[in-house]
C-alpha cells in the first residue's frame, strides 16, 4: 500500500525538487542509502588495512571479511523473519545503530593503535550480524511508497544512487586510507551509520498495513519457503544465483588479480577494470529509468549471459582495454538484471511476506561465494588458470540457459497499471434531455 507523500516530521531539504513519483519515504531511503553506502565502501578497504597496519597477513585480512561474512549468511533467515513481525523501519534503524557502535569500537581499536586480530574479527562479526537483519527489511520498505507503475523506474534511480556510493565510497576510502589512516575512515563509516539511522527513524509508516500474530519465527521461515518453492521463476533464479555469484566473485576477487599482475601490468588495469564495472552498473540504472520491458524476466534473464564474458576474456586473456570495455558492458547487463528482478519481487510477493522471501534471496545470493572463493585456488592448481575460468563462464551460461527453459520466467510480465473505472453517467436533467433544435444554442 503506498505512503501518503506528505504525512510524517518534515525533513524539507531532502524534500525540494523530488519528481511526482517520488515519495518522501523513497527520497529519505535513498538519501540514507547513499549515505552509509559512501562510508560502508570506504570502510572495506580500510577494514583490511587496518588488519595489515597492526601485523595481519594476507590470510588474517581474510579471517576477518570472513567473520563478517559468516553471521551475515547465518542470520539472513532470522532477519527476514523479523522484518516480517515488528515495523521494518524499526529493524532498519536498530540494525544502523548496531553498526555505528562496531564500527565506532573498531575506529577506537585501530586508532588506539593497539588492535587484536580477535577484536578486529568480533567488531567485524557485530557489522555481519546487524547487516543480516538490515538488508531483509530494507528491500521490504525501499519501495512501499511508490505506485505501482513507477516500480521500475524507482528501483533504477535508487540503483543509480546506491551505485554511485560504491564507486565514490570507494575511491574516497582509499584516499583518505591513504592520507589519514584506516581509523579514521572507520570513525567516518561510524559517522555515516548514524546519520542514515536518523534518517530512516523519519520514515512515515501510516499507510503500512499493521502485522498480523503469527506463531512464532519457524513457521514464519516455513512460511517464506512455502513462497519460494511455489514459485518456479522465484526459485529457479535465487538458485541459479547462488553459482552465478560464486562464479563472478570469485572471477573479480581471485583470478582477475591473478591475471592483471601476469598479463595486463598490474593493480592500476584491473582497479579500472573493476571501476569500469562500476560505471556500467551506474549506466544500467540509469537506462532502466527509460526501459520498461513487458516480460520482466525474460528480458533480465537474457541480460545475464554477458556476465560470462569477463571470466572468457581472462581465459584468454584479452588486452587490459577490452578487459575494460567488457566489464562495463557486464555492469549495464546485471544491472538490467537486478532491476527486472526488483520489480517483479515486488509485483509477485505479498507486502506482509516480502522480507522473508527477500532474506531466501539474499541466502541464496551470498551461501556459495565463500565456498567459490576458497576453492578457487585449488581449482587452479587442478586444472590450470584458464580452465578455472572458462569453466566459470560456462557455468553462468549453462545455469542461465537452464532458467530460460522455466515457462514462467519467459512468461511473467509487468502488470499494466488497473484501468479508471468510468464513473456513472447521471440521469439526464429535462434540460439535458431536450435536445431539439430550438435549444441546440442556449
């Protein structure tokens, strides 16, 4: 049910300008999003600087994304569950100040200069913890206030700003790693938790429709995979994820490094190989502001066969420039991708379940990537580097091919927007009903 626009605290300077479609709840969402989106991105890379400044190794930098990345699998579900019980923006806002706390104990850690690989991994786990129950909630609420025939267009726009804080947080998190220290990058990500907290604590809920009593979260979580499996498209493509993500990452995080510093001179090519993705990302939203597909799904499956090139092109390898041009285009393909799925999530799943089903899609999406990434190496040393690779490609193209093959994903379109219903012509007045010529000019 959408939020009325203007109910709630005011919050005018977020307000100005925004387009007709807009709601105040989306234009606060995308505001906060943009917000810890910059400082979160800053904070990976400090995270592990951090780690190697007090005398980690490659494997402790390793351990502590790791810890981070454990409760955040491990959770999902749970979070999901809750963010179907109680007012998503209340998970959202607890989940922000559970992060501003760990981030701002880790700043004070590393800025203290005495920082324990112990207490590194904890506060890093605290962070994956609190993620888990945000994302679920986040995905339920980004787009409650907006009609739905601007579903699309919202979902890109609110991709163009959460991408745009990716490659800017990034970038600026480095520099500043670079120029003051990784604590204080993690004091600046602490910063930024809290503002979005506030921002969302803005969120009117008025129009949200009350939870009803469930009976407890196992029959909630049974509920959400009930969703899921009745759903061929829904499960199909959260499970053809669950590989095609492992593949990807483990492309960009494992063998493209490897790659660059044997072929393609170094970090400087992949890092622009990597912003290029980036920008394509950026670039995909922003055209999905204009393209409005009717059969969602096919159109976004379809876009998911060029996220095999980039892996082929390291096979190969082609030269650092095409490595560039190629990743670009995959961040405008997967990009297209995750809007068509946006929109048909939240077409397709009831208001009340949609973080539960959200938390099986995030489940999905992350379980395989550090089993990928561990195996990566030993996959290498088996069979050699470019087989590695063309069998990642070959996985994304096999698995992408398989979905098409589900009817419902060639079939599931956009609804078109309910047609006004006329309204009834009165009964005619006697002065209507005279339609003689001698009153035609009167």
């Amino acid at each position: 049910m959408p939020v009325p626009v203007d109910a709630g605290p005011k919050v005018p300077s977020l307000m100005a300008g925004r387009p007709a479609w807009a709601g105040r709840n989306f234009v606060l969402l995308s505001a906060a999003t943009v917000i810890a989106g910059l400082g979160s991105n800053g904070a990976a890379i400090a995270t592990s600087f951090a780690v190697l400044d007090a005398g980690g190794s490659a494997a402790d930098v390793g351990l502590v994304s790791a810890a981070r990345t454990l409760p955040l699998v491990l959770f999902l579900l749970i979070g999901g569950a809750v963010a179907d019980r109680i007012p998503r923006h209340r998970v959202m806002v607890a989940a922000n100040s559970v992060n501003c706390v760990s981030q701002g104990l880790f700043a004070l850690v590393v800025l203290s200069g005495t920082a324990n690989l112990w207490e590194m991994a904890l506060l890093a786990a605290i962070g994956g913890t609190g993620q888990a129950f945000f994302a679920p909630a986040a995905e339920g609420m980004v787009l409650a206030g907006v009609s739905g025939e601007q579903v699309g267009r919202a979902f890109a726009v609110f991709r163009i700003g959460a991408n745009g804080a990716t490659i800017g947080g990034a970038a600026l998190g480095g520099a500043l790693v670079a120029t003051v220290g990784p604590g204080w990058v993690l004091a600046v990500d602490s910063a930024a938790f809290a503002v979005a907290g506030v921002l969302r604590a803005f969120l009117d809920v008025g129009g949200v429709p009350e939870r009803t009593a469930s009976s407890g979260i196992l029959h909630d979580l049974r509920d959400g995979w009930r969703e899921v499996v009745s759903r061929p498209w829904l499960w199909a493509i959260v499970a053809q994820f669950s590989i095609v993500n492992a593949m990807f990452v483990s492309v960009q995080s494992v063998y493209g490094p490897l790659v660059a510093d044997d072929h393609l001179g170094g970090a400087g090519p992949w890092g622009i190989a990597l912003a290029a993705f980036g920008a394509g990302t950026a670039a995909g939203a922003l055209l999905m502001t204009r393209l409005k597909p009717r059969r969602i799904l096919l159109v976004g499956t379809l876009c998911v066969f060029p996220f095999a090139l980039p892996a082929a092109a390291l096979a190969v390898p082609v030269p650092a420039g095409w490595v560039t041009a190629i990743m670009f285009g995959a961040g405008i393909s997967i990009e297209v991708f995750a809007v068509t799925w946006m929109v048909a999530l939240h077409q397709e799943i009831p208001e009340e379940k949609f973080s539960r089903v959200s938390s099986y899609d995030w489940l999905g999406s992350l379980a395989m990537v550090p089993v990928a990434t561990s195996l990566a190496g030993p996959a290498q040393d088996l069979i050699g580097r470019p087989a590695a690779l063309w069998s990642c490609a070959g996985l994304i193209v096999l698995l992408t091919a398989a979905v098409l093959c589900v009817p419902d994903v060639r079939r599931l379109t956009r609804r078109r927007p309910a047609p006004a219903t006329p309204e009834p012509t009165p009964p005619p007045t006697s002065a209507q009903a005279d339609t003689s010529p001698h009153n035609a000019g009167n």
